[in-house]
C-alpha cells in the first residue's frame, strides 16, 4: 500500500464500497477519466489483475487504506 498516492488510496477505498466509476468521479470532484487513470495505476502498483480485485483488496486491507476508520467500511 506504501506504493499509492494519497489520492489512490482515496480511490481505493471508495472502490471497495462498490461505487461505479461516475459516482466516484463525483464523490470526489474529479473526471471519470481521472478516476480510470487512479485505478489503472492502483491495479498496476497492486500488482493485481481487475478493478473487482482492487476492490475485494480494498475490502480486506481497509485499515492500511484507512487507518484512521473505526470500526466498518468508512471509504
């Protein structure tokens, strides 16, 4: 996880609450096209295979994405 920027690791735990790319473009208040480039990146640095894996890693790993949440998914 040390290999993400701030942003990817917003990214990142915001895809593994499941959002579609749209709603994180607008979660965030950036363009869809830059949400794709993050999670192109976030697959690539991760060394996992789908944006499906990133998210279930998302899921798994949150308190390394987060470590600031309490207690359930906080993305």
């Amino acid at each position: 996880m040390d290999r993400l920027t701030g942003r990817e690791r917003q990214v990142l735990a915001l895809l593994g609450g499941g959002l579609p790319t749209r709603a994180l473009a607008s979660k965030l208040g950036i363009a869809e096209r830059t949400v794709k480039s993050h999670i192109t990146h976030i697959i690539g640095k991760l060394e996992l295979e789908s944006r499906l894996e990133a998210a279930l890693v998302a899921n798994i790993h949150h308190d390394l994405i987060c470590p600031g949440a309490i207690g359930g998914f906080h993305g």
